[in-house]
C-alpha cells in the first residue's frame, strides 16, 4: 500500500528557514549535548532584536511566540498525517492476517479431502489385492482339479427347448439361522464416537417412549420417593445447563467446508438431537417441586414418565432397587443391538452399501427406516443377512410407542446413523503417519512409525508405500504418544524397501 506525504509548501519553507538554519549552523551540537542548554539561553536560537527597547522586545517575542506556535501547528499536522498512516497500515495488516486465515481454511479443506482420497485409495488397494488373492486361489484350485482329477471333459449341446412342462415349483431351503438380536447380545461390538454420541442420547430420553420401562415406576410406591427423584432430577439439571452455558461461551467446533454430505448429515442427526436433550434439561431446571407435591401418586407418577429418563432414575436414589438394574440392562441391550447393526450393515457390499448412504443422507427428507426393504439393490443381498438386518431394525422399533411420533423419529435416526457410519469412513477418523527413518526387511519384521492425524489403536492395519510403488502390509502391536511400533505382516515381494517419510494410512476396519 502506497501512502503519499504532502510536503512543505514555499511559504512553510519561507517561514521555517531562519529555525533551519540556525540549526543548520549548529548541526554538529547533538540533542543530547551538555552545552545546548548553555547556547539556548545565550540566544543562539533565538537572537535579540536590534533596537534595544521595550516595544522591540514585545515584539521580537511576540514574533517568536507565533513561529513556535506555527512550527507546532505544522508538527502536529504532519503527526496527524503519520497517524493516519499508521491506522491505514494496520487496517491492511488486519486485511492480511483475514486473508492468511482464510488461506489456512482452504488449506485445511484441502488437506482433509487429500486425507479422504488418500485414505479410499488405500481401501481400494487393499481391497484389491483380496481380491486378487481370492481369484487366484480358486484359479489354482481350478487348475489342480482339471490336472489330477479329470480325466476327459464331454460337451452337451445345451437345449433349446424345455423337455418337461408344468413343473413343480422348488423351494430352496437355506442352512440353520440363528436368531439376530441373541446372537448380538452374546457378542461384543466396538461402537464409533458418532453412534455413542447417538446411545447418550438415547439414555436421557423420555421413560413415557418405552413402553418396557415405563413399569420402573411402579417401584416408586410412595408420592414422597417420587418426588425425591424430582428434587435430585432438578439440581442436576441446574448444573448441567450452567455447564452447558459455560461450553456455549467458551466457543463451538466449526466445520470445515467440503466434508463429505455423508459425515454432516450424521453431525447435523447428532446436533439437533443434543438441542432437544438441552431443551428438556432446561425445563426440568425449572421444575415446580411445590405444584408437584399437591399431586396424588398417580399424577407424579405421569409427570415422571413424561419428564423423567432412566440415567435419571438412577441419578436420583432409584439404583438400590432391581428394577432399575433391569433398566440400565434394557438400554445397554438397546445399544449393543444397535452397534451389532452397524456390524452387520458392513458386511453389505460397497456399491450397495454406498447407494444406501447417498439415499439416506439427505438430512431435511425424514428416513423410514422400519422397513429396509425400501434400501436401494436390497434384494441383492443373501437372504440369512437380508433377514439379520431387518431382525435387528424390528427389535429396535419395536422398544419405543409407535405412538408417539418422536420416539419413532429417534429410532429411525438411530438406524439411520448406523447404516451411514457402516456406509462411509468420516475424515475425523482417518489415521496417517509415516515413516521416521528408512527401513529394508521381510515379512515378520518390526517397523517404528509416528501418527501425523488421528489415535491408532491396537490391531489397526497399517499400509505403507515403498519406494518401488507397491505396498506393506502391517499391524500396530505397540504405540507410545506419537510413536507406534508395527509387524510386517504381508510384503509383494520378499524383501521390502521404505524411504524417510513414506506415507502410512490405519485402517480402522
């Protein structure tokens, strides 16, 4: 930014050339010199008049009373003019530092889209290679069966026409099938931050939204032990919304532009549920323990269906009894089926699995979900895992009132979450490194990597790029901080070369 300075003009210059000059004359006395007070008061710089009365004098200092004044005038007018140089400077370095954030926005974009590409290319890769494997292996079994176990080969010219009519139509039997839900209550599936985030909300839900637990109540059979629970229930929604102001002001987690419409559909799914748990603690903060004690125990217990949840229940003294036990078992259930769903929804193929993801991430069109019949290519599916889906989906509704609309809106989020989760693998989760040091072995050996992005864990797959193009294979067994230590588990060749600072991706699946 160019800033141009008028400078003096002829008169200023007419008038400031005596001040000049005498400092010219006096240039080599520094500002710092003893002797300059000395030649002040001597009048060096400010001469006596020539005619030596008094009206000379009132004069001469009258005229020097004037200089100064317009000598500071001026000062100050060029003080003005390098003031407003300095506000025009700072407001461009303001201007700057906008656009430098703006700049480290887009490269952040770009930076978590380059991860995303990074990270399905590796999947991709990975996936082929299985791939590759599997078709080679039944080739290899293909060709030993034709060399050892065939004799000769006899063509048969198909039919052209079928030799029987009115045929009796077959129907194919499939192997046992296990129930789903016992199945996933005997097992142990990890659950995705999203989906968890999707269980706690789960737990501060309305009792009057499942009919299972609506019964706990009843194990409340005095007004007094009800209202107890509406005291403890009211000062801890007094603390949670003032913490919940404290969060709000300390600032919110901003979300980066060109994430993928998978992930915000499942933040935006996640938001506006946080909003109405808000909302409820909000109002049980101001809860009227007064009007509530003029109730009979009949109308607390409606009031507690219709405001109180289960982690309530348990908060407020209700946890001595074995119903309440009971409660906390039925919503563990609830979220370990949930999670068991997100499982199974994995082993749907990847084209399928992403047509799902593309019809249901459209946030503003509500989702019915009872029904996964209603998925694109669903008939393509087998029928063992078409019917382990649709089992857990139907035990799932079938927990909450299918009269209450909002309690149905849950579920289908709930589910909804699930399939997009099993569906896409979000760019906050994505895990990438690389290799500190260069490194030459062979399959069982060890490698020490450093995390760029991301939390590992143990058993996370690990793909790292050689210097040739080609891949190893490994899987994480130790980490400390930043640093984790991986075994070679699968190499293309038999021995593998990796640079200082090959990229490496975890898989977390």
């Amino acid at each position: 930014m160019l800033v141009r300075l008028k400078g003096l003009s002829s008169e200023e210059q007419q008038a400031l050339g005596p001040a000049f000059q005498v400092l010219l004359d006096h240039r080599e006395c520094p500002l710092d010199d003893p002797g300059l007070p000395l030649l002040v008061t001597a009048g060096i710089f400010d001469p006596d008049p020539s005619v030596f009365d008094e009206a000379a004098y009132l004069s001469s200092g009258v005229t020097a009373l004037e200089s100064a004044v317009g000598i500071l005038r001026r000062i100050e007018a060029r003080i003005l003019d390098y003031r407003t140089v300095r506000d025009k400077c700072l407001k461009c370095l303001e201007e700057l530092k906008g656009i430098a954030d703006q700049w480290a926005q887009a490269l952040k974009v770009v930076d978590d889209e380059l991860a995303e590409r990074r990270h399905d290319l590796v999947v991709a890769r990975s996936l082929l290679e299985e791939e590759t494997a599997r078709v080679e292996a039944v080739n290899r079994r293909r060709r030993e069966i034709l060399e050892n176990h065939v004799p000769f080969v006899v063509y048969a010219r198909p039919r052209r026409s079928s030799v029987t009519q009115n045929s009796v139509p077959r129907l194919s039997l499939h192997g046992l099938w296990k129930p789903p839900v016992p199945a996933c209550l005997e097992e142990d599936h990890p659950a995705p931050e999203e989906l968890e985030a999707m269980f706690a909300h789960l737990r501060a839900l309305p009792l009057a939204w499942f009919p299972s637990l609506q019964k706990l109540l009843n194990h409340l059979d005095r007004p007094q032990r009800i209202l107890d629970v509406f005291k403890v229930v009211r000062n801890r929604a007094q603390a949670m919304v003032s913490d919940t102001q404290e969060a709000d002001t300390n600032g919110k987690e901003m979300t980066p532009f060109g994430v993928v419409s998978f992930q915000k559909t499942v933040k935006a799914i996640s938001e506006s549920h946080s909003k109405a748990v808000r909302t409820r603690w909000e109002k049980k903060a101001l809860l009227d323990l007064g009007a509530l004690q003029r109730l009979s125990w009949k109308g607390l217990k409606e009031e507690a269906q219709n405001i109180l949840s289960v982690e309530d229940l348990l908060s407020g003294g209700l946890g001595r009894f074995q119903a309440a036990r009971q409660a906390s078992q039925e919503v563990q259930d609830m979220e370990d089926v949930a999670a068991c769903l997100y499982a199974r929804a994995d082993r749907v193929p990847a084209a399928v699995r992403l047509e799902w993801a593309q019809r249901i991430s459209r946030y503003d069109e509500p989702a019915d979900l009872r029904r996964l019949s209603v998925l694109p290519r669903w008939s393509e599916l087998s029928m063992e895992l078409r019917k382990d889906l649709q089992g857990l989906a139907d035990w799932l509704f079938a927990k909450v009132d299918p009269g209450i609309p909002e309690a149905v809106d849950f579920m289908n989020d709930l589910v909804r979450v699930a399939l997009l989760l099993a569906s896409h693998a979000p760019v906050g989760r994505i895990v990438s490194g690389h290799a500190p040091a260069p490194a030459t072995g062979r399959t069982g050996d060890w490698l020490d990597l450093v995390i760029e992005k991301g939390l590992a864990r143990i058993g996370m797959q690990v793909s790292i790029e050689e210097a040739a193009g080609s891949t190893v294979q490994a899987v994480v067994e130790d980490m400390s901080g930043t640093e984790v230590r991986v075994r070679v588990t699968r190499t293309e060749k038999a021995t593998f070369h990796i640079l200082a600072g090959a990229k490496a991706t975890f898989l977390g699946r």
